[in-house]
C-alpha cells in the first residue's frame, strides 16, 4: 500500500532549503464539480476572475480556492483547463491579433501551439496551499526566481538523470506548466506571463515549475542530498575577478591525480561498502572476502592515521589540546567525537587533519592488493561513504540494508541505550532507505545468516559476470 506524503513535513523542508516567498501549490482538476462542495476551507470567487488571480489569492493569501467554468472571466482559461471549447473569435485569430500578434493568421499559430487539457473531461478546478493538504494534487506549483528553479533542476537530476526541456508559447504561459505537466507527468518550468504578472501580481524575478505531485519528495530528497554537498541557496558569490580553485571541491582538484592511483591497469574492481549503525557491513564483508575479495576497512585506516607518532595525531592535540588525550597518551576517541559531533567547524577542521592522510593509505592499499593480484575484486567498507559524498571513487557500490526499526533495535542492544537514544544517534546519518538509492547493489541482511549468505552468493556471481563483460 503506498503510503501518502506528509505534505507538511516536506513543505515546511522545501520552504527552509530554498527559502520560499509563497506558499507551494496544490493544484487539481476535478471530474466532477461536487468536489467544490465537499473540500474543507474551500472559497468560490465572489466575482468572476482570471486563473491568475486565483493562484495569487492561493500562493499570497493563504486561500483554499475552487472554481468551475462559470467562475472565469473569459474563455481563455477555462478553455486552457479543458472546461469549456475555444470559441471561434479565438480559433479564428482575432482575439490574439487585438494585441499579442499582428495578423489574425499569427492569431491562429498562436492559438494552435498553446496546449490545453481534454475538454470536457474536467468540471472544475482546485487550488490550495500544499502545506495545509486538503485534497491529494495532481501537480504541484512552485514559484521562486532563477536561481531557486535551477536547483529544483538540480534536485531533480540528481538521481535517474533526465534533460530538461521547457518551453514558451508567450502569454498565457499558465499552458507551458500546468498543461505541459498533466500531458507529459515531467516537470515542467514556466516564465509567468504580462497577464499572471499584472492580474497575479507574479513578480519580475519569478519563475514556476509546475511537477507531478509524486516528485515533490524526490525533488526534496536531490535537495537535501546537494546541501550537504555544498550546494545550497542563496548561491554564494566566489567573485568574478577571484581565483575559483579554492572554493571548488576537494575531489575536484585531486581527482585525475586520485583516480589514476586508483584504477592502475584497470583491472581490478573497487566495491564500496556501506550501510548504517547496525545494518551488519561486517558481516556481509566478511561472506565476500571468504568468495576472495579483500577488505579495506577505511576505519581501521582512520585509527592508523592517528597513533601518536602520526602527524595526525599532533595536529589534533595542537588544536583541540589535552583533552582530547586518554589516560595512556593515546587519542580518546568518544571524547573528541562528543566535541565535534554537533559543531560543524569543528568535525571540518578534523576532517582536514584525518582525510588527507586516510586518502593516502588508502591509495597504498588498493597498490598492494592490485600487485599482488591485479584483477582482485576490492572491497573499501566505509561506514560515512555516502555522507562524505565517495561514490566517484568507487566502480560499484553496495548497500548493506536493514530497516530502520531494526537498525534502532539492534543499536540500542549493541550499546545498551534506550531507544529514542539510538534513534537520535541514527539522525546523525543519512537515513538507510535514503542510502538505497545510490546502491548498484543491495543485501538485506535483517534475516537469517543463511539469507544473508544466499544474497551474497547471488552478488559475487553477478560481479564476476560484470568483470567478464568489461
């Protein structure tokens, strides 16, 4: 059964992150005009409006708004909404030539590109704000300016990439989104038109997307992915006349330098492996190394980086100083986990002393493995993978998977600590159905060992087949 949004909760989110100026809109068409009737909060227009005024009178007044065909003031909308047929002074080029065009046969062109719904098949239509979800929406509208559109763009790609393409019949651009979005269930974005922005009072810098009602949580999960990414708005300026190297990303820099330690004769196959608290990524990379592949455990390498006599090691102490520092000199790890857990400065500056050097032995290790056998199937478990965005070094990726409430369950007995402590512990990672999503491969291990191992069996042979192919 699939489960229905929490609009409010994903609204209240996509408001935060992009940083709205009005209220994202539900819009639906409806078969039947007794909708109109049985929708709580529901407003008819007193006077006979334009769809414009009615998205402003949602997305500005905080108003629930329904209306059917009598409700407009002309035939162009209702005739855009499928309530009603073009009437012939329009078909025939005249209404466009009174001001839009200059000859009726412009008109007509005009006229003929504009999309519309079917007509008669709708007998009204339902606009409302998103957040308050009085009814279920076919789409959802967003306005925002430019830069708002380019990362809901963004957002959108960042998992089963597609091209964008968008269109402008001119006025009446409420057809370039809203229709374009029920014909093509894509996104789509619209550049409001003189009347939306005289009668609906759309602003010079806004812009629509218009999207089907079930990619709003995508969009919002690409969002949320791109911000710890670094990409975030407002977009901050790096300067025109500036040296941008230091404000792209690290991998950026390094990575031909990074890849080319990497891949060597190309040969050999590297599998991250990741998961979260309690999925069992041991376990399952145990099974793989008894089929031959060697692990590479990426936190073993951190606590290898700094044993005293490391340079890790001094930097850490110069900068967080003795407290850091158990009773036997060595470094106290949930000490300095506990400081830098809720400060971000402070978990990027030990990052900066702790990543280099990880990086580095991490490299030696893929070397000594790959000499000593050059087609090795490689396995790099990595707790953070996906939270520390190496997925570009890896050429396949698993996910070792259980659900949540277990992940929680297991955490709480591991640990001894009460539920809602583990819960909260959990936060502090990607949420493991979240995590799927950058999976070539996936193992459940929430059964039995023998499951698991099943499981395993059938991913080592679809690995050796893929290394066959290359």
């Amino acid at each position: 059964m699939e489960t229905k949004p929490d609009w409010e909760k994903t609204v209240r989110r996509l408001e935060q992150l992009l940083r709205l100026k009005s209220f994202p809109v539900a819009f639906k068409m409806a078969e039947n005009r007794e909708i109109l009737e049985t929708t709580p909060f529901l407003r008819r227009p007193e006077k006979q409006q334009t769809l414009c005024q009615m998205l402003n009178l949602v997305r500005n007044f905080d108003w629930t708004v329904g209306a059917e065909l009598k409700d407009f003031m002309f035939p162009t909308c209702p005739s855009i909404l499928g309530l009603r047929d073009l009437p012939e002074t329009h078909r025939d080029g005249t209404f466009r030539s009174i001001v839009w065009v200059a000859t009726k046969a412009d008109g007509r062109r005009f006229e003929a590109s504009i999309p519309r719904l079917e007509t008669g098949k709708y007998q009204a239509v339902l606009m409302a704000p998103l957040v308050y979800n009085p009814f279920e929406p076919d789409i959802v509208l967003i306005y925002c300016n430019p830069a708002q559109i380019m990362l809901l763009v963004n957002s959108l790609q960042f998992t089963d990439y597609q091209v964008m393409e968008f269109s402008c019949v001119g006025e009446s651009s409420c057809s370039d989104a809203i229709v374009r979005c029920y014909d093509t269930q894509r996104p789509c974005v619209g550049i409001p038109c003189y009347g939306e922005r005289r009668y609906g009072h759309a602003q010079d810098d806004e812009m629509v997307m218009a999207l089907p009602a079930n990619l709003v949580t995508k969009a919002l999960a690409g969002m949320e992915a791109l911000y710890r990414r670094g990409v975030r708005y407002p977009i901050s300026f790096a300067g025109a006349e500036a040296d941008p190297l230091d404000q792209f990303p690290v991998q950026y820099k390094r990575l031909d330098t990074m890849m080319a330690k990497l891949k060597g004769d190309d040969r050999q196959l590297l599998l991250g492996v990741t998961g979260g608290i309690g999925t069992g990524k041991t376990t399952v990379a145990n099974l793989l190394r008894e089929k031959g592949a060697p692990i590479i455990d990426f936190d073993l390498l951190a606590r290898e980086v700094v044993e005293p006599g490391t340079r890790g090691f001094d930097d850490i102490v110069d900068y967080f100083g003795s407290q850091v520092l158990d009773t036997d000199g060595t470094l106290d790890r949930k000490r300095l986990s506990k400081i830098v857990f809720g400060d971000m400065e402070k978990r990027k500056k030990l990052e900066s002393f702790t990543h280099p050097a990880i990086y580095e032995a991490f490299f030696r290790e893929v070397d000594l493995i790959a000499r000593e056998d050059p087609g090795a199937v490689i396995q790099v478990v990595i707790p953070l993978l996906v939270e520390l965005n190496l997925q570009y070094l890896f050429d396949r990726l698993l996910v070792v998977y259980v659900p949540e409430e277990l992940q929680v369950r297991r955490l709480a007995q591991r640990d001894g600590i009460s539920m809602d402590e583990a819960a909260t512990i959990l936060k502090s990672q990607i949420p493991i159905d979240e995590k799927r999503q950058f999976a070539d491969f996936v193992v459940d291990n929430s059964g039995s060992l023998d499951e698991t191992r099943e499981q395993v069996d059938e991913l080592w042979s679809t690995i050796e087949k893929y290394k066959m192919e290359e």
